[in-house]
C-alpha cells in the first residue's frame, strides 16, 4: 500500500476501501517486518489492536465514527497504558504494569483510534538521540548506523519508517521536534499546559509537553484536536477554549509577519543546514510572508539553565523509584540502605545518574542560590525575550537543530557536545511557548527540519503555516527506501 496520511486513510475507512481491521493488520505486519532493523517498538499489542480495530469497525458500520475512528497509533513508553507495560525504557519499570490510563491516551481511545504498541525511547525521556533506552538504540530509517534523535526517538522512527500512521511524543528539551527533524516528519509542542500530563511519567514537571508527531501538519492537527484540552486531575492543565485545529488549515499566509532571529544562525550551524533553511524562507516569501530580524539575546543561557532546571526537577520526581512500592527490586538487600542504593545503581542507565547526581547537587544546601535560584531567574529572562519578540512578529522562524541525524556512538561520550544539539529547541521549553518541526529538506540524504515557534496557545498558527508549506513542498512526502 501507498504511504498514506491520517487524512487519507480516515477518507479510506469511511468510504469502504478497507476496513479498521485490515489496516491494523498491516501495519502490525510492517511492525513485524521491520523492528528488528529500527528497535522502533518496546511493546507491540497486536491482540489488544485487532480488539480495538473490530470495534472501530462496527463504529464505522453504524454512521458513528469521529475523525479518528479506527486509525492505529503508537504512544511513546512514558504514558502509562492500562494492564500494558510501561517502561519508559528503564530497567527500572521494565516489569511495570500501569493501573490505569494517561489522559492523552484515554482520549486517543475515546477519539476511536487503535492502539499499535509503545514506542522506544531515551532513558525516562533523558538524552537527544535514543542511544539511552534500556532495549537498545532505535536506528533513523534514513541510516540505520544513525540516531533518530531523542528522547521520542522510536515515535519519530514509527511513522518515518511507515510503521504507524501517528503517534504521541513528548518534549522536555526538544524532544519531539528534534527527532522529527532527524527522521523527516512533522511533531508539534503545544503551549505547556494545552495537554494533560496526567498519567505521563515525569522527567521535568515545568518543562514536560505531550504532543503529536505525523506524516504532515493537517494529520497533526487531528491529533492535537483530540489530545488537547482542560483536565482537572493535571493541576498544570491549562484552562483555556480548544479550537478545531484544523479550521484553520486553509488560511492564507499574505501579511504574516516571522521573525528571524540572528543568535539561531550563528556559529554551529552546519552551512547546508542554513542554506536548506534560507530555501524555506524563500517558499514561503512566495506565500505571502515577511521576514523580520529580531533579537533573542539570552539564547546562550539556554543550555545551562535548561540542564540546571531540568536536573533538578528529574532528581526530585526519580526519588520515587527506590525499589520499595513497584518498579526493579535488588536481590536480598541487606537492609533499607542497602536496597535503594544497589535497586537504583543497578536499574538506572548512565545518563540518568549523571542528571540525578547534578540535579541533587544544585538544590543541595549552599548551592541552591547560585546554581537553581540563578537559573530560574535566568529561564524569566530567556522567556521575557520571546515575548518582546512577539510584539512585532507573528511567528519566529529557525532550523530546528544545528546537525543532521549523527553517527551513534558519535556523542554518547561527550554529554556537553551531545546537549548542544538542542541549542534551538530548548528556549521554547524554558518559555513554555507551542513550536513545530516540519520537513524542509535534505542534506546528504538525510531530513532537515524547519522549526517555527507561536505566543502562547497559538498551536493553531503553527499549523496553518506547516499545512500551506506543505501544500507547495513534498519533503513530508518523502520514504525512506528500505521501507517503501
């Protein structure tokens, strides 16, 4: 079967092409066929689908189908999932079976979609490339002897790869947009707070998003449209109206107003990289866009002040893994000191001691005020620039990372050079503002991603402009060939 979009494929079951079932079916074959090769999936809930899909049939069959109803998704391995597993990715919860649902995947269900299994990621949702995962690096389908970026790596991987048509991320740092950009499909990170994180495991509660990853803007939209939204047990759930956020899709974009910040296309950025971005502007001049530089001066107190925050946050949500109440338990502890050093030594990864031991540090007594205190006023800074910026822009406008997808093993030694590979990303984080990573290019065979950043709870824009790119381009079109 051609690749096809949501959108599509919703047009197919509605008409009769196929039913919920067989497309269920196919894609759980694709899943057999090529996870080897991608280590996309940790999870695979074929019997659980085939249900879902049976039942999405009758839906159909009866004239009471949503948008979504009977189309297979994957959700990244950090929403928990009732009576599935829920690792994310650790030896730590590699035996945790979930009481009870995520928000976002409470409503995927209720929206009618069908669950194709969990996705790989980074360690508790810890790194920029995958190589983190307790089951092993998931593998770009673009290069399988290169890292799909992290920590939403093996969603990203799913749909690059045809494996599943849409799936659920999530962006602490860049999480999403990074690995869409790696792997050449569309992620989107909604305002903080625009979707419940109620029932997503923690990694950094002020920074963590879920959001959707697709083929293209308009699938993404429908995504959204079904995660978003007000939820009372989430007390950082934003009470804001949800629009339909594909209303607005077909907007022209004559007059809008980007910004093009110079500290974004500065020194590291890889030069075809910039050129690949400069053609995106061009297209979109020709949509009837105007481009404006503008200033984010803090942008080099990013990477510190995110890694300082972040830290801290991870080192007090991870204190709950102790061995005591569920999760990995070492063999005969000699007593209860002795049982959460050698349960956390032995079930925690590298990556994730290096945060904890730098999160602990920086809120312990005596470095508080010059390590966590200094960077919470430095992130009100970082975040006071965009909001300067975007009281004469509509949207700012960067490559989303300074690379192509690199070599594995390449950074995994070199944490500092490994963090500056979210040099572009972080900033929206630390804001907590919507952006998008859509398909811009190629460099060497490889996807280059375009990122675009909204004001507050403006995720509609962002999709507006990647549905009309989208409209003019086919890099979103693109498959690798080993997966066609």
């Amino acid at each position: 079967m051609k690749v096809k979009t949501i959108a599509e494929l919703a047009l197919g079951l509605a008409r009769g092409d196929f039913t919920s079932t067989e497309l269920t079916q196919y894609y759980l074959n694709r899943i057999k066929q090529f996870n080897n090769q991608t280590q996309a999936f940790i999870t695979i809930t074929e019997d659980q689908a085939l249900a879902a899909a049976k039942q999405a049939d009758t839906c159909i069959q009866n004239k009471q189908a949503g948008k979504l109803t009977g189309i297979p998704i994957a959700h990244k391995d950090i929403f928990c999932t009732l009576g599935i597993k829920t690792t994310c990715a650790s030896k730590m919860l590699d035996n945790f079976i979930a009481p009870y649902n995520a928000t976002v995947v409470e409503k995927l269900n209720e929206a009618g979609t069908v669950m194709l299994g969990k996705t790989n990621m980074d360690e508790f949702a810890m790194g920029s490339s995958n190589e983190n995962s307790f089951y092993g690096a998931a593998s770009n389908p673009w290069d399988l002897q290169r890292v799909p970026g992290g920590s939403s790596g093996g969603s990203a991987v799913a749909v690059a790869a045809d494996l599943a048509p849409g799936v659920t991320g999530t962006d602490t740092g860049g999480s999403i947009r990074q690995p869409a950009a790696f792997c050449g499909v569309t992620g989107l990170k909604p305002t903080y707070g625009r979707v419940s994180r109620w029932g997503m495991v923690a990694f950094a509660s002020s920074l963590d998003q879920a959001g959707p990853m697709a083929r293209t803007a308009e699938d993404t939209a429908l995504l959204l449209n079904a995660m978003a939204g007000f939820d009372e047990k989430d007390s950082t759930s934003a009470n804001q109206t949800v629009p339909d956020f594909s209303a607005n899709l077909d907007n022209k974009l004559q007059g809008m107003k980007i910004g093009i910040p110079k500290q974004y296309f500065a020194e590291g950025l890889d030069s075809n990289i910039e050129q690949t971005v400069q053609d995106a502007i061009t297209e979109l001049g020709k949509l009837g866009c105007t481009f404006h530089d503008i200033e984010l001066p803090r942008t080099k107190l990013a990477i510190p002040t995110y890694y300082v925050i972040a830290s801290a946050e991870c080192s007090s949500n991870l204190s709950r893994f102790d061995g005591v109440r569920y999760g990995y338990r070492c063999e005969n502890p000699a007593d209860l000191e002795d049982l959460y050093k050698r349960s956390r030594g032995d079930a925690f990864g590298s990556e994730v001691k290096r945060r904890i031991m730098l999160g602990t540090y920086v809120l312990s007594e005596g470095y508080y005020d010059a390590y966590y205190l200094k960077a919470q006023k430095a992130r009100r800074l970082i975040k006071q620039d965009f909001v300067d910026a975007f009281e004469s822009v509509d949207l700012i406008l960067s490559p989303t990372t300074p690379t192509t997808a690199f070599k594995k093993g390449e950074k995994s030694e070199d944490p500092i050079t490994m963090y500056m590979n979210d040099i572009y990303t972080i900033g929206t984080n630390l804001a907590g503002l919507p952006g998008i990573s859509i398909p811009a290019g190629f460099v060497g065979g490889l996807p280059v991603g375009l990122q675009l950043t909204a004001p507050y709870f403006e995720e509609s824009r962002l999709l507006n402009i990647g549905y009309q790119f989208q409209q003019v381009t086919d890099w979103h079109q693109h498959t690798p060939d080993a997966f066609k």
